[in-house]
C-alpha cells in the first residue's frame, strides 16, 4: 500500500520537528554552558547520556525521513544499505569514544574525574562524519523525468 504524497510530507514535517529536537538535546547535553546549565567543567554521566539520546535521536529520525522517502516501497540498493550500516556505525562509534572515561576504557584512570580530552572529541567527531557520510548515501536519489524524445523525422 501506497503513502499518498500529502501524507508523505506531513509525516515528513513532523519528523524534521523531532529531528530539531534531538539537535537542541545533543546541543544541551554538550555544552549546557550555552543554555546557561554548566554547574561542572567535567562531563559526566547525565551529561553524556542528554548529548547521546540527542545524537541517536538524530540518526533515528534521518533514517525513518529517509525510508519516508522510498517511493512504493522501492527495495534498498547496495549503495543505501552501506549508508544505513555506516549511519549506525558511525553512532556506536560516537557513543563508545565519547563514555570511554565515565565506563573506565578511555585514557584517564578511574580515581580522577572523567575528561572529555581529544581521544573522546575526536572519536566522536570521526562517529557524527560516519552517520552523515551513511546519511548521505542511504537517502534516496531522485530519477530525472523521462526526457521525451525528439520525432524522427524521415529524410526526403
């Protein structure tokens, strides 16, 4: 069954709200000093759980305006099924790097307080360009119109 084009776009829209969503969670969780929030200069745990629900948050709602936009259901081509495997690397990849302290697997011991170094921002820097490269290629291309071809005219 068929998603008629005016449902397609009002779903659409509401996605794109939530994706805004999960950008000002992400934004929030990662440097709440914007939003007047900071009461430590260390990440911890809450902090780190706001910005990766905001991010999978991201990467979820891309995906399903994505997959919104498939016409009839088209079957996903080699291409679109890497981008959605590297759209969930990529977040795996950021959430791993970026709780690598606070789970006792990052570069700092356990007894100091976790810090958010270069390891952790680059590892997550490298996780967010992953999921928009899968992004990009899981979304759907556009077919240009069939061009009419031009009558034949015989010679003579």
């Amino acid at each position: 069954m068929a998603v008629s084009e005016a449902r397609r776009r009002n779903w659409t829209r509401r996605l794109v709200l939530l994706d805004v969503v999960g950008l000002f969670l992400f934004l929030l969780g990662f440097h709440p000093a914007t939003f007047g929030l900071d009461r430590s200069r260390v990440i911890g745990y809450v902090q780190a759980i706001v910005f990766l629900f905001g991010l999978g948050l991201i990467v979820l709602v891309s995906y399903a305006v994505a997959t919104l936009q498939r016409r009839n259901r088209d079957a996903l081509s080699l291409v679109q099924d890497i981008g959605g495997r590297l759209m969930a690397t990529g977040y795996v990849l950021a959430a791993f790097s970026s709780v690598a302290d606070l789970i006792g697997l990052g570069s700092e011991p356990l007894r100091h307080p976790p810090h958010f170094g270069l390891l952790q921002s680059g590892g997550l820097l490298v996780g967010v360009l992953l999921t928009l490269i899968g992004l990009s290629l899981f979304y759907p291309r556009r077919r240009p119109p069939p061009s009419p071809e031009a009558p034949t005219q015989p010679v003579g």
